[in-house]
C-alpha cells in the first residue's frame, strides 16, 4: 500500500482500510512524515507520531514495524524557515525511530541520500531521481535482508 504526497493523518485510516482487505502484514515500512514538516509545528507532528505508531503497534501485534527515517529535502515546499523545518526532520525522525525500536521494530536509514547531492533528487527538489531511488531501495532491502535473516 503507498500512496505519493501522503500526510500523516492519513496513516491509520490506509492502514486499516488495507488489513481490512488484505489482513494484517509480516511486515509494515513506514516512510512518511515529510510532506508534513512544513506544514505543522514539530511538537505536534511528533506526538502525532508516538501515538499512530503506538496505535499500530497495538492493533498489528504480530507486524514487524519498520520505521523508514525521514528523508531530507533539497527544497521543502511551503516552510518559511527551512532550518526550523531541518530542525523538527532530525527530532521527529529520532523519536519514531525510538518508538518502533521500543516495541521491538527496526530502523532504516539512509545516510547516502544527502540533500546536497542534486543527482540523486530530481528538478524541485523534493522527489528523488532514479538514481536516488536506488540508493532508498539498497537501504530498504539490507533491512528486509536482516530481518528475514533473523527470522528464518
């Protein structure tokens, strides 16, 4: 299940309509957050966070959650002070990522997609390119390579 430009509040409500249909998952990647940022105070997107994660936590006991962390930005759309928005990115991503290791999760992260980097994002700045797909996609499959290491 994914769908591009989501915001958070929209977590629960896809995720419960996609059980509905599907039944729950072995396994949830989370990554989303960022079309957040500019829009709300960080205090509150964070407790937002806690909650939705602590919820699905809750309701998917058997569902390996993986928090995918927040992806930086060349360009972040709306904010009107980008080092506020690079602030709340940092301390938003590290409490999820706290959260989902506390009920026993996993973290990925993706220290090679730096937003200095123009190649791996495309022209506004905002979406990765395909070269910086690749690099999300690495990260994303040595952590699904390890948990099913651990698991099987």
């Amino acid at each position: 299940m994914g769908k591009r430009g989501m915001m958070w509040s929209e977590l629960i409500p896809t995720v419960a309509g996609a059980v509905r249909q599907c039944g729950p998952p072995e396994v949830l990647i989370l990554q989303l957050g960022e079309n957040d940022l500019p829009a709300r105070r960080g205090n509150e997107l964070r407790r937002m966070m806690a909650t939705d994660l602590e919820v699905l936590g809750c309701r998917l006991p058997g569902t390996c959650l993986v928090w995918s962390a927040l992806l930086q930005r060349r360009h972040w759309r709306g904010a009107r002070d980008v080092r506020k928005v690079e602030g709340a990115h940092k301390k938003a991503s590290a409490l999820a990522a706290r959260v989902v290791l506390r009920m026993g999760g996993r973290v990925i992260s993706h220290p090679g997609l730096v937003h200095t980097d123009e190649a791996l994002f495309r022209p506004d700045g905002v979406h990765l390119s395909s070269a910086g797909l690749e690099v999300w996609l690495g990260s994303v499959r040595a952590t699904l390579e390890a948990w099913l290491t651990e698991k099987c």
